[in-house]
C-alpha cells in the first residue's frame, strides 16, 4: 500500500482478526449507530435475527469487559521471569557457600577432619574410530562416490 492511501485511510489502524470477524463488527457497529436497521444487518451477514441479537451481545460484553481499568500487576514475561530465577539461583549458591564456609571452620574448631576429596581419576581418551564413523555420516551426506569408497575403509577399520 502507499503512502498516499496510507493517509487517507480513517480512524486507528485494528491488525487483528478475521476477515469475517471484521464484517461482523462493521455491521454491528453501523445497526448500533442507526444506519441499518438489526433486520437489514442480519441480512446482510446471512444469519437470523435471533443469531444476530446473539452476537451483537457478545460483542457488547466484549466492549464492556475491554472498558474494565486494567489491573496494577504485571503481566509475566518469560524474560523477565528468566532473569528473576537466575538472581535467585545467585543468591541460593552464594548461600551455600557461605553455609559450606561455616560448616568447614565449625570443623575445624571441634577437630573433626572434613572428608577426603575424591581422587580423579586420568580421562581415557575415545578410539578414533568414533570420529572416523562421523566422517562416514557426513561424507554419507555429501556426495555417493566417495560415501561408498569411505564407508568400505571404515568397515575394513572396525572390523
């Protein structure tokens, strides 16, 4: 669209909602100003008088409820409650260490030996046949020719 019909366009802009939403609430609005008649407005949406009155107080209870002052509590965002939980995770770990600090020097004052740490043990290293399989899957991926050609080495490797 441009500018020009931008401009030219009344009233606020409403994004949202169904093209067959929009006819409905067009049309209540133009019976409730007292441009067509609820006979003529639920002829012109295809339904009954009775489905019309129906939903014309559904839309007005819609309007009323829309009306209602807006409460002071914040609505919740993830973000926000995201970065409230990682401040209380901060401040439960700095808890702990300051209780595992006391625990310690309370210990240390009655002589009790705090319990040994346990001794790590040096990490294996993986064979590399887990990276040559990798490789496999990716040059399976890649191209045919050299998937076959790689696949038969790799099995002859493992086997």
């Amino acid at each position: 669209m441009n500018e020009q019909a931008r401009k030219k366009r009344p009233g606020p802009r409403i994004e949202d909602g169904s093209e067959g939403a929009r006819k409905w609430a067009a049309t209540i609005l133009q019976v409730l100003a007292g441009e067509w008649t609820p006979g003529e407005g639920a002829l012109t949406l295809g339904v009954s008088m009775a489905r019309y009155y129906a939903v014309e107080l559904r839309a007005i209870r819609g309007l009323v409820r829309g009306c209602e002052p807006r409460t002071g509590k914040r609505r919740h965002r993830p973000e926000h409650e995201l970065m409230e939980m990682k401040k209380h995770i901060g401040r439960l770990e700095r808890d702990c260490a300051r209780k595992q600090a006391l625990l310690r020097a309370s210990q240390r004052t009655v002589g009790i030996q705090p319990p040994a740490a346990k001794a790590k043990g040096k990490r294996r290293r993986r064979p590399a046949v887990r990276a040559l399989k990798m490789a496999a899957v990716l040059l399976w991926r890649r191209d045919g020719q050299a998937k076959l050609q790689f696949t038969v080495h790799i099995i002859h490797l493992v086997l």
